[in-house]
C-alpha cells in the first residue's frame, strides 16, 4: 500500500540528528487513498512534489509557519510544498530548504517514521495543525475514528489519481506503543499518501494529528501510522524548529546530516538519478552533513 511506486527513488542526504549508524539514504514513494471523497478543505495538508521530474512524492500537514511533518522516508532533495487541492493548479508553492529526520527513524514503516521539513519562506495564513495531547490506548480501538488527508492515488490497480486532495474515514483497529493502525473494506490510504496526516477529533472537538501515514501491505487492508501523540516526536518538532531559527556555529560538526537544496554534490547525484531511471541508490559517508 505504502509501498514504493517506482521500485526506489531520488536518492538523497540523511537528515542531521545523532548519527543514524547508517539508516535509509534513498527516498521512496508511498502510501494513495482509496474509497474516500475530493477534498477542498485542510488547508494545512500539503502535496510533496519533485522539482526535477514534476512526480507527487509523498503527503504532509504543516505544523509551524515554516515546518511541514511528513514520513521519515520521504526523505528528497529540490522538492516544493504544494498547497492546495490539486498538484496542477496549486495555490502556493513552497521552496523545502532542509528535511531533518527524526533521530530514531530507521526505514519505511518501522517506528519513528517521521521528519520535519524546513520552508524557505513561512506560511503565516494558514494555520498549523497541532499533534493529539491525550495519548491513544486500547479504548480507541474499533470506536476512535481517524481521518486520513493525503495527495496519493485513488485507483489502486492502475496506480492512478495521484496530486489531488482526497479524505477518507474509518475506525482505529490497533494501538502499540508507536503505531497506530485503522482501515475499512474498500477504504485506505495507499501510494502517495506517505506522511499524511491522521486527524482524530479530541474531547475539545478540535481534530489534530494522532499519527503520520507510514506504510501497509496495500490500499485495501489495514495499514499504519507512526502515533503522533509521542511525546519525543512533540520535542524532536519544537526543538528542531528552534534550531532552525538559531545562529550557524562556526565550526559546525553533526553525527547526522541534513537535506538541502544548495550542496553541489547532492544537485549533482538528483540529474543522474534521473537519467539512470531513478533507480540508483547513494551511499554518502555518514559523518559529513550538507548545510
């Protein structure tokens, strides 16, 4: 469901963070949603587009005036935040400066896959959605429902519907202590859909993010998302914005590395990515990090 659309593609830097001991270095596209409804509203989730090749990537919702959260593994450079409610005709596009991932992020579909990504210039008439503050548990399984808000394609057979925004409802079906997992007969999330957001309506009726759409076996049987209601992932989200705004050091030195538009090298690697069909993986050291 979540799974890759074109096997593996635009492979690119690790974010900065703690040294990731070599986690995924390519970006991979996942998760449409299937038997849902066009949607002109949440303006606050954004389509995830390649500049080089024009492909809608993955899905995200912004949470601060310059920070979209989206899946760890979409993790690409020279990409825009579209917003809107259709890829073709979009009513902002926004330049992503830096995607940083979380510091636990390992894969696609394991827990912690979720990153922050950095706009070059903030979005201060739209308001951010915020994360659930009550912790999910076992009481929401089979009563809370979940609304998932994504780009991702809506005909699962024939891969097609992707760059337009659809909604889709059903019951939370399982909770784990990082996941959350939910779907409904002929309704789920699917490619494209890779770090959309799950809405849950909270006892205030404010609907607000309880989990970042990972990954799933396909479009028609439950998948899940990373829970949002982790404490860790309030944090990694207000302190990396924090450090967004802080002055460079002087002599920066990072276990981890950054995503960014600027680096030579890494605008290199994306022009021969796209000539060899986007189907070779880079593998750069560890240690360095681009910003």
């Amino acid at each position: 469901m979540r799974l890759p659309l074109l096997v593996t593609v635009l492979a690119v830097v690790p974010s900065c963070g703690p040294s990731d001991g070599g986690a995924e270095r390519v970006g991979t596209v996942a998760s449409s949603i299937i038997g849902g409804a066009d949607d002109s509203g949440d303006p606050a989730v954004v389509a995830i587009v390649s500049d080089t090749v024009g492909l809608t990537l993955c899905s995200g919702a912004l949470v601060g005036p310059r920070a979209v959260l989206t899946a760890g593994h979409c993790n690409f450079t020279k990409i825009t935040a579209r917003f809107g409610a259709d890829v073709g005709a979009p009513e902002r596009k926004v330049v992503v400066t830096r995607t940083v991932q979380h510091p636990k992020y390992t894969a696609m579909g394991a827990p912690y896959d979720f990153a922050l990504l950095e706009l070059e210039t903030p979005v201060t008439d739209v308001a951010p959605l915020a994360l659930r503050t009550a912790p999910l548990s076992q009481a929401d399984v089979g009563k809370t429902i979940i609304r998932h808000v994504g780009f991702g394609v809506s005909d699962e057979a024939a891969g097609s519907g992707a760059g337009k925004k659809r909604t889709v409802s059903y019951p939370i079906t399982k909770v784990t202590d990082v996941l959350v997992y939910s779907g409904a007969p002929g309704k789920q999330t699917c490619d494209i859909d890779s770090g959309a957001p799950g809405l849950v309506t909270e006892g205030d009726g404010v609907e607000r993010i309880a989990g970042v759409v990972s990954d799933g076996p396909n479009c028609h049987t439950d998948g899940w998302d990373g829970r949002a209601d982790l404490a860790d992932l309030a944090t990694f989200i207000a302190d990396t914005q924090k450090s967004w705004d802080a002055p460079p050091p002087s002599d920066a030195k990072s276990g981890g590395c950054a995503t960014t538009r600027s680096d030579a090298s890494t605008e290199g690697v994306w022009v021969l990515l796209t000539v060899l069909i986007l189907l070779q993986r880079y593998s750069p050291p560890t240690a360095r990090c681009f910003g």
